[in-house]
C-alpha cells in the first residue's frame, strides 16, 4: 500500500455534523492529521476502535476482490463520519482521494458508547441499502443519475457539485467501466441534464429530468 506519513495541523472545522463532537464528549478531541491524495488512512485487518471525521477533502473506502480488482463502498465528503466497526478490525481500506484533514475520535477503555455510534451507524446502514440498490440497476444511465442527485443532495443541494473522485473511482462505486462512466457523462452532457465546467465538476442543468432517470 502507500507509504505516505501525516502530519498534525490546526484547520477549522467545516463540520456538516456541529453536534458530533457534543455526541463525543467522553471521546478526547485529537489535532487534525493531514493525508496527502492517495494516502492510506486505515487498511483493512487493522485494529478498529477509532472513529473519524473529514474536516476537508474526501475519502474512499473500498475493499480488493480475489481477483484483484478494487470495489469502492463509499465515498465521505467534508463533514462525514466513517471507520464505525462492529468488531474489533477494519473489514475495508480507507484513502484520502485528495488532499484530506481528518479529524479522529478515540474513547477510552471500557466507556460504553452505544447510544452515541447507534445514530451513525444506522444511518452509514441506510447508506449501504439505497448503495445496494443503485447497484441492483442495470441501466447505467440510471446508476450515475442516481449518484449526482446523491452528491448534489451531500453538498447541500448546489447547481453545481464538485466531484473530488476520478471516473475510475465513479465505475468501482457503481460497477461500471471507466469507458461507461465517460460515455454515460458525455451523453446526459448532449441531452442539455449536465454541463461539464471541468474534469471534476458537473453543473446540473435540468434537475428534475436527472432526478427522474435515478429512480
């Protein structure tokens, strides 16, 4: 994996969640590590037991097939949790895509957090569920709809939504292949739903037609 090092900052926090350190107040705030792009946060088979909070950035998680290939489960944006664990190690691999602060929460032995994570880790299981069913569609078309209503949803429901992940990282998400991603953007691009301002950005024109092919 990456052989990159992270280094404490001071950063604001950019928090869509303002309550979370409230909810963990018997968890002791730790400094702001830093994660340059591609940098490996946790792996999988690693201890568990820390949570984390992306102050800014993004990050992947994602798990390697038998085969080789990379299955992406998730993507968390400025403000979101991740690294909730029902046992004891890391069942994914977790990597900054961009330039990341992260901020990390770790409790102390034997406090009884469960009314605290049960909010966060049902809502990351309700994530799972509508994941899984984007993925149960066959129509391409409606995969990646259904991804840019989410991430226009995350980001506070903007005309234009910055996307930090490459086209790869989009296929892994939604098993598609790069060429797909590609063309399925350059399609609903010709049809007037999207504009394309840069590599990493969408601007969504016609919001209504890109949230009726998501569903």
């Amino acid at each position: 994996m990456y052989a990159y090092t992270t280094s404490s900052i001071s950063a604001p926090s950019q928090s869509a969640q303002p309550s979370l350190p409230a909810a963990f107040d018997a968890a002791p705030l730790q400094p702001v590590s830093f994660f340059p792009a591609g940098a490996e946060i946790y792996a999988q088979g690693e201890k568990a037991g820390t949570f984390y909070q992306v102050e800014f950035g993004a990050v992947r998680i994602y798990r390697l097939l038998a085969d080789g290939r990379r299955q992406i489960s998730a993507f968390h944006l400025a403000g979101e949790t991740f690294g909730f664990e029902a046992g004891t190690t890391h069942h994914f691999f977790a990597e900054a895509i961009n330039a990341t602060a992260i901020r990390t929460f770790r409790f102390a032995a034997g406090a009884d957090m469960s009314d605290r994570l049960l909010p966060l880790a049902l809502k990351g299981l309700t994530r799972a569920q509508e994941h899984l069913l984007v993925l149960g569609r066959q129509n391409a078309i409606e995969r990646i709809a259904a991804f840019l209503v989410d991430m226009a949803e995350r980001q506070g429901g903007l005309r234009q939504v910055e996307l930090p992940m490459s086209r790869m990282d989009i296929g892994d998400y939604l098993g598609l292949t790069i060429e797909t991603v590609s063309r399925v953007f350059t399609r609903l691009k010709d049809k007037g739903v999207i504009r394309l301002p840069s590599l990493r950005s969408i601007e969504i024109v016609k919001h209504d037609a890109l949230h009726a092919m998501s569903e």
